[in-house]
C-alpha cells in the first residue's frame, strides 16, 4: 500500500537549494497496525528569504516484515514518488538495528542508479 501523494507544480522540496533531510519512525498502533512515518526538512528559498520547512509526507500503513531492505525499499519507494532521490541528506531515526540496515537497503538502491549516498555518514540516531 503506498503512501497517498499530491504533489504541487511547483513543490518547494523538489526546488530547494540544498538537501531534503528527513526523520522516520515506525511503530505499532493499540490494535497492533504497524505504520511509517516520514517528515522531510527543507530550505524554501521565496524571493530571497530563506525559510526551514518541514512536511510530512508519508504516514504509511506497513504489514508484513519490518526489517531493513523491506523499509530502504518503501523509503526509496516515497522519495521517487517526490522526485527526491538525488536530493537525500540526512536521515534520522531512532537506534533499532532495522534503521541501521534501512540506511544500508537506501545506499545499495541509491548508488546502483549512480547516487551518492553514505549510510554511515548520512544516518543520525
């Protein structure tokens, strides 16, 4: 199940002057749904006035395995959706291990379309 999008014409993300950093959590609901969240942080340039954004853009329902390569792929999965994929900087997270393999997952996919991302130089816990 993807992530419902609706992107502008014009998206600040996509034309921002620098990097797209983004925080992500992944938890279980009371009834036991587990679900994605991703908030992106951006630099809005209007008519020379710098401005820090933050949007979220992804409150995913996530069945079935939680490990790194199944949540690399849904992240890289949203970030094409944006068109964000050459625009990645930071990615926080919280510290479970699955995180840590997510950020590898999102390296591999990423550097094999040519790339350059560092999971560890690009993963903040």
């Amino acid at each position: 199940m993807l992530c419902h999008i609706t992107l502008l014409l014009s998206d600040p993300m996509q034309d921002a002057p620098g990097r797209v950093s983004f925080t992500t959590d992944i938890w279980t609901d009371f009834a036991l749904h587990p679900f994605m969240s991703i908030t992106a942080h951006f630099i809005k340039d209007s008519k020379s006035k710098l401005t820090l954004e933050a949007r979220l853009i992804c409150f995913k329902y996530m069945p079935g395995s939680h490990d790194g390569a199944s949540l690399g792929k849904a992240f890289v999965e949203i970030l094409r959706k944006y068109g964000l994929t050459e625009k990645v900087g930071q990615i926080t997270s919280d510290n479970a291990s699955n995180n840590h393999s997510m950020t590898k997952e999102i390296e591999a996919i990423l550097r094999a379309e040519g790339i350059y991302f560092s999971s560890f130089g690009s993963h903040i816990r």
